[in-house]
C-alpha cells in the first residue's frame, strides 16, 4: 500500500515538510484567551482602526524578539507600543504640553507620538532598538482597546506582515503571511482606516513628521497652529517606513498610470474602467481603507500593476508614500 511505502522511505531532508501549528483565530468574545496567551510571553495578532499589529507584551523582551523573529525584520527598526489611555502613555515617556495638545484631540486613534522613555519605563530595551525615545499610541478600535486592558499593561506591536511587505487590514492577509509564526490572530473584521498611523516625532526642538498615516498631516497642523517639518530621506533612519522598498509587494508596481499596458493589471481612483478601484467616486478615505486589501489581490494574480494618480492632499499623501515605496527599485 502506498502509505506503508512511504512510511520506509522517509523523504529527503530537502523534501521533508515540517508541519508547525497554525495560529488560532479568535473571535472577538474570546479576548480573555487572546489577553492570557500575550500574558505568557505569545504573539497575538490583532486589528486596530489602522491595520492589524503583531501583539507582544512590551515590558518581556524574549516575546519582543519574537516579534522581529516572526517578521522576519531587520532589528534597528524600533516597535510602536500601545497602550489603553494618556495616563498609561504617561507611565512610559516623558510628557509635554503639545502631546498633551495632540492626545486630548486625536486619542484613541490613528496618531503615534515619539516621546523621550521616562525614567522607570518599563518597556524592554528591544522595543525601541536602543533609541533613547518611544513610539507610542491608543488605539481607537473596540477589540484593541479590549485587548490591551485585558492584558493589562503596553503592547509592542507593528503591523502584522513579514518584513517590507503589505500591512494585513485584515485576519486573512495576517494568517497568510505569518500563519504559520504567531499564537493566534483576534480576528474583528477588516481594519476600518486601513493605513498606518501617523507617526510624529516630539521628541526634539519642534514636531516631525515622521510617516504620513491614517491621520492627515493637515488636522495635526491645524491643532498644533504651525505647519509641520517633514523627515526628510538624509535624516538618521528612525523608521523603517523611511526604507524606500517598504510596503513592497512581489510584483512590479508603475505609479501615475493613465491607462494599464498590456500584461498589466490596473488598480484606479475615480471613475474608470479598471480591474479593481480604490474609490470609483474618488473618495480618500474610501481608497485608504481599500489600498492595501487591494494591493494583496491583485499581487496575489502575479502580474506587474499600473496604479492611476491619487490626489496628493489629506490622506492622500499617506497613500502616495506607501504606493512610492511599493514601486521603489528593491534593495
Ligand atoms: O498603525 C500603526 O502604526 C500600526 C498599528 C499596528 O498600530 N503599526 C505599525 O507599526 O505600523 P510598524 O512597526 O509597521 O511601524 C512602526 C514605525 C516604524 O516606521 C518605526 O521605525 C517607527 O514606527 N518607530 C518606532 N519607534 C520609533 C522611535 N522611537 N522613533 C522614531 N520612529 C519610531
Ligand atoms: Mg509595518
């Protein structure tokens, strides 16, 4: 019989698959289980308003180095932690008026701020890869702000994808790429901003902007009454969304696209014919939510993708930053 054959021929190492537990999905009224497996030290997966993160508890650094091992992610590349108020982010960096400013307007939500660690943080040294500062935010969405107070202390997490790929904003995309690596994954549904989170740093002379997100940079230049410095590419790398490869999908990415080349698959904004739109009534924040759901389905047909101009304002400048970095030249 041919399984009795194959039980005396083992295959060759090479041709030897082994089979690792896949991660459990959880539903969102299993959050207790999601919170005690964080509390052992275990990766979980789960969705913010941006995209999901890659949970770990932020104060045990061998979970945090399995955080990067599972990403697969070059280790200067510093985590976002997060917490479940301002008072929580108080305990860990040290406080400023204007972040006091901006986390009265814009917590919970899409906003990461970048503070001095206050003395007695608590948060492991692998978190912020040896900087002296944190990247720190609240979450807005329901299932992480459950998640976080039933664990009961900081979650490190970035997004849920192998290093410089497509952030997941949803579970199937975290259990495609790291299926096989995490615990479980909290499963709520697809990510409602669908973009990362704007990152600010506060922790020099004036405000940085450090990565467009899923809050415009205009509500924070309006709250904060200046226009805001942008990192710019010869600045120290502080993060990796200022690798230019980043967010890169496996298939050839051409920006500004009027109209797709033969062989090409055309992802378009406003009304066109196209083979997926990100928003056919040319709608930002529709076509955030809708990028990077977008990118995996057309990357996963395996043809290069033309992409049609996106509006360079509000959250479209977030978009154009990640369509640039999937169509950089890859390291
Ligand atoms: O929306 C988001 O921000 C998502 C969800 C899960 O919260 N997280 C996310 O994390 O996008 P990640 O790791 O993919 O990106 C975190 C960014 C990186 O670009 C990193 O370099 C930057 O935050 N970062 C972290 N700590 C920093 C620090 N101390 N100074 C400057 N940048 C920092
Ligand atoms: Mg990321």
């Amino acid at each position: 019989m041919g399984q009795a054959i194959l039980h005396f021929q083992p295959a060759a190492p090479s041709e030897r698959r082994v089979t690792l537990p896949s991660a459990l999905r959880l539903a969102p009224d299993q959050t207790d289980r999601a919170a005690a497996l964080l509390a052992q030290g275990q990766l979980v997966a789960f969705p913010t308003e941006t995209v999901y993160g890659l949970g770990a508890d932020a104060t045990n650094g061998q979970a945090v180095a399995g955080i990067y091992a599972a990403k697969g992610r070059p280790s200067f590349n510093p985590l976002i932690v997060h917490v479940a108020d301002t008072a929580e982010a108080q305990d860990h960096v040290d406080w400023t008026d204007t972040a006091d400013r901006l986390a009265a307007a814009f917590w919970p939500g899409p906003l990461t701020l970048v503070l001095p660690l206050r003395e007695g943080h608590g948060i492991a040294a692998l978190v912020t890869a040896g900087l002296p500062t944190l990247a720190i935010r609240v979450p807005a969405h329901p299932a992480a702000q459950r998640l976080i107070r039933a664990f009961g202390g900081p979650v490190a997490a970035p997004s849920a994808n192998p290093s410089g790929r497509i952030s997941p904003t949803t579970a199937d995309h975290v259990l495609a790429g790291l299926g096989d690596r995490i615990a479980a994954v909290l499963d709520d549904g697809p990510c409602p901003v669908g973009l990362e989170s704007t990152i600010l740093g506060l922790h020099g002379d004036a405000p940085v902007l450090l990565r467009p997100g899923g809050l415009p940079a205009e509500a924070l230049e309006a709250a904060l009454g200046q226009p805001l410095a942008v990192a710019t590419a010869d600045a120290p790398l502080t993060a990796p969304g200022q690798l230019a490869s980043h967010y890169a999908p496996a298939a050839t990415v051409r920006l500004n696209a009027t109209a797709p080349r033969p062989g090409e698959l055309f992802l378009g904004f406003g009304p066109m014919p196209c083979d997926l739109n990100l928003s056919a009534s040319g709608d930002l924040t529709e076509a955030a939510a809708a990028l990077f759901t977008h990118l995996h389905a057309l990357n996963a047909q395996g043809k290069p993708i033309a992409v049609a101009p996106i509006p360079d304002t509000g959250l479209g400048r977030a978009i154009n930053d990640r369509l640039r970095r999937a169509a950089a030249p890859r390291g």
